[in-house]
C-alpha cells in the first residue's frame, strides 16, 4: 500500500466544493427553520402540529424522493439532476420566503425537498465518481463534504437567529438564493460532464493502461443506465412513510384511538410491507434488496437512521425548550446553539484522518459513545438550569455524530459497486432523513403543549430514547467491515451472505 498521503488536485477540489454547496442547502434548511417556529407560529397561526408538518413536510419529500433520484441520477447522469435540483430548490425557496400562510408554506417546503432529494444523493454520486480511485483520498473528501453539511445543519440556529433579528423569519428561506445561483454556476462551469468525470481524466498521474481501465463497474454503470423508474415503489413508499409520520404527529392531539391516527399506523404497515414484496419482485427496483445482504451496508444505514432520528427531533424540541421556556429570543436562541457549530467542525475534518488511519469501525463506535454521552447529560437538563449546564452535552453531541457520520457514509459507498452508487447513497440518505422525520413527529409529539413542564419532561423522555438508540447503533458498527475498499475493487462484504449478480 503507498503510504504517500493522498493529495487534492485543483479540479478535484473544485468538484468537492461544488457538490458541497448542494450538501450545505439541503442541510441548513433542516434545521434553520427550527429556531423561526414561534415567528412562523405567531405569523401564520399555526399550531405545534402545524409547526412539526412545517419541518417534515421537508424531510418527508427529501426522504421518499431521493431513492428514485439516485435512481434517475444513475441512469441520466448525477451532474444532470444534481443542477435540475439546485433549480428547484431556489424556486421552492423564494415561494416559502413569500408564502401567505401555513398551507402554503408547508406545500413550498415539500417542494424544497423534492429539489434536496435530486441534490444530495447525487453530490455524494460525483464525490465518488471522481475519488473513488483511493480509499484514503476518498475518506478524506466524504469527510470534508459531511463536514460542509454538518457545520450546515450545525449553524442553522445561530444563522437563523441572526437572520430572523435583522431581517425576519422569510429571510431564512431567501438566503437560500444567492447560494442556489453560486452553486449552479459552479457545476456548469467546474463538474465536469460523466465522460471527463474518470479519476485518470481529473489526475493524469493516476492513469492506467487501457486494458485494465475496463472493469467490472463499468458494467454495473451500463446495468444503471439501461434501469427504468419504479412507480409502483416510489409510490409505496410515499404512502407508508406520510401515512407513518402523520400518525405520529396527530397522536398526542387526537389520541391513538381515533380512526385517523390508528387508521395512519395500519395504512403504512400494509403499504410498508407491499412496497418491500414489490421491491423483492420488480425487474428495477427502486430499493435494491440485495444491497442490504451485506452486513456492513445494513449496519451503517440502521446507524445513520439512529443518528438522525434523535439529533433531529432533539434540536425541534431544544427549540421549543429555549424560546418557550427559558423565554430566549430567536437570536438568543441561535446563539445558544453555536457549541453545536465548533462540535462538528473539529470531529468531521478529524474523522478522515482517523478513517484512514484506523478504519470506519472505530470512529462509529466511538462517535456513538460519545454522543450517547451527551444526550445522557441532556437528560439532567430542566427549566432551572443554567445555560453553562447545556455546554457540555452541546459539545459531545456533535463531536460524536461529526467523528461517525463519514465514516458510517465511508462505509456505504464501499460496500457498492461504483455503478450504483447514487442509489447506494440515496438509501443511505433516505433512511437518515426518514429516521429524521419520525424523530421530529415523535419528540414534537412528547414535547407538545404549552406548558413548560410538558415541553420539559417532553425532551427528558426525548433525551432517554436517544441514548437507547445511540447504544443500539454502537453495538450495530460491529457489524461493519473495519476497513473500506476502493470502488473500483467494490463488492458486497466478505462478511456477507452471496447474492445475484447486477450485471
């Protein structure tokens, strides 16, 4: 093995910037919204409900869309559809920032997610298209591009609470603009199209006889491209994953018993299990179910679903916790947050190294100790406690998910033919944003209320599950293969049952 530290070349590094700009869009509005929720509500009179279907309005399009994006991205080109979605998601951006009411405002949100479901999964696609080549070249840049997104979903309340003092709660969505024109400009101008995207095209020094440039993942590229679009999935999964959140979000305030909500939870067990019959039989499914015969991939997704479904339901209820009971104003509130910015920072760019130098199996372990501990802490929390006593639990938090999230994204790509890897990617974020919008309904569902004593013991309860679930994805990471491969070597895992060929 060279033991060379890899290198970034110029036109490397520009399409690792480039892509970022979709990764960093895509994540603030995760949870940049979360600190305008008392302005949006006050604005639009909308409820606690109202609020969560503002949130996962978003995260529910993002999440049933990318799968079939990844898809397209695969088959049509992922530069194509990456640019097609930062289109979309400024439009949708301008159409929330102008919106007149809740309605309309949870509409353009969903809009906004159909625009992060084309980008996201086709960022990480380019990323590993052109790094793919050099595993720890690869570490290195997925964890520069999660860290983009990270420090992104990180800053999203201190940047709202800044925008919304100067400017009000549209603002956060506006902003949104100039970064969508940044960033489509840089794609027409510095991703180069599929043909010029191969790693020996990018850096000269790296080419390869021409014999040995034909490889088994050109075939799988060939396999992806030739794919149809799987309606009857898609739309499965749509019906399974709304029908589920909605449940959640309309339990607390119409009770289990009430037709709509049991009716909600019975509609998306049966289209839940439809759509994984019909995956098991389609020709082209959407969701390949043979990529989870591989224990690694399986490990590293129900990991990423964990992580998502208690940061993202934490900061929903922090929010609420910060301006409606300890009395913080939007900025106030934003500037509490910022612990969670310098957390990310420091433990997604150290996460390449320790990738690259000790495997993805370590710092997915200790990244879910680490943030298990912090959510541990969290749970003391109470309406008499000082600000200092959040400090520390706002620190360990983000220091575990920015040291096991690239590793756990590291480990997906690995564990996927390079042909597939849009899809790969897209389960990966799917599941993740998924497990984000079932952790918004169900903490917004624990918090709900006015009383500051509901929201209180509403985010304790939230605090303890999330440690429940962090313990579950340490024990999960020792499933995943310790070290990742090339893609251009990509395989299932050793540790796999075999599975049907793609080819």
């Amino acid at each position: 093995m060279n033991s060379t530290k890899p290198t970034v070349s110029p036109a490397l590094g520009r399409v690792l910037a480039t892509v970022s700009v979709g990764f960093v869009v895509t994540q603030l509005d995760v949870t940049i919204v979360n600190i305008a929720l008392p302005e949006i509500a006050a604005n639009l009179h909308a409820n606690v409900a109202g609020l969560q279907w503002v949130v996962d309005a978003y995260t529910l399009a993002f999440a049933v869309l990318m799968l079939s994006a990844g898809a397209l991205g695969d088959r049509f080109g992922a530069r194509r559809l990456y640019a097609a979605g930062i289109v979309l998601f400024a439009l949708a951006s301008l159409a929330c920032g102008v919106a007149l009411d809740a309605p309309m405002l949870v509409a353009a949100r969903a809009l906004q997610g159909i625009g992060a479901a084309a980008m996201l999964p086709n960022s990480l696609a380019l990323l590993n298209q052109s790094y793919g080549h050099d595993p720890k070249l690869r570490a290195r840049a997925v964890g520069l591009w999660t860290a983009a997104g990270a420090i992104s979903i990180a800053a999203g309340p201190v940047a709202g609470g800044v925008l919304i003092a100067a400017f009000g709660w549209r603002s956060i969505f506006l902003v949104n603009l100039p970064i969508c024109a940044a960033g489509f400009l840089a794609t027409l101008l510095w991703v180069p199209r599929p043909e010029a995207l191969r790693p020996e095209a990018l850096r000269p020094e790296i080419a390869r006889p021409e014999a040995a440039r034909s490889t088994p993942s050109d075939a799988a590229t060939a396999h992806a491209a030739s794919r149809g679009i799987d309606l009857s999935g898609q739309s499965l999964a749509i019906v399974a994953l709304t029908a589920f959140v909605a449940a959640v979000i309309e339990w607390r305030p119409l009770g289990l018993s009430h037709p709509l909500v049991a009716g909600g939870f019975v509609l998306a067990a049966l289209a839940g299990s439809a759509f994984v019959a019909v995956e098991a039989r389609t020709s082209a499914p959407m969701l390949p179910l043979s990529l989870f015969a591989g224990r690694s991939f399986s490990a590293a997704v129900l990991f990423g679903i964990c992580v998502n479904m208690t940061y993202y339901g934490m900061v929903f209820v922090l929010s609420l916790y910060l301006q409606r009971v300890r009395g913080y104003t939007a900025l106030q509130a934003g500037l509490a947050f910022l612990p969670l910015t310098g957390g990310f920072l420091l433990s997604n760019v150290a996460s390449g190294w320790v990738v690259g130098r000790f495997g993805v199996r370590v710092p997915m372990i200790a990244g879910a100790v680490t943030a298990g501990l912090g959510y541990g802490l969290l749970h003391l929390v109470d309406a008499s406690t000082p600000l200092i006593g959040l400090l520390l639990p706002f620190l360990l938090i983000p220091s575990g998910m920015g040291l096991a999230v690239p590793a756990m994204t590291t480990a997906v790509l690995a564990s996927a033919e390079a042909g597939r890897a849009g899809t790969a990617s897209a389960v990966l974020n799917t599941a993740r944003q998924a497990g984000g919008a079932v952790g918004v309904a169900a903490f917004g569902a624990l918090a709900s209320g006015t009383a500051a004593t509901q929201i209180v013991s509403g985010m304790q309860a939230a605090t303890a599950i999330s440690v429940g679930l962090l313990a579950s994805a340490g024990v999960m990471s020792c499933l995943v293969h310790p070290q990742p491969h090339s893609s251009s070597q990509a395989r299932h895992e050793a540790d796999s049952a075999p599975v049907g060929n793609s080819r």
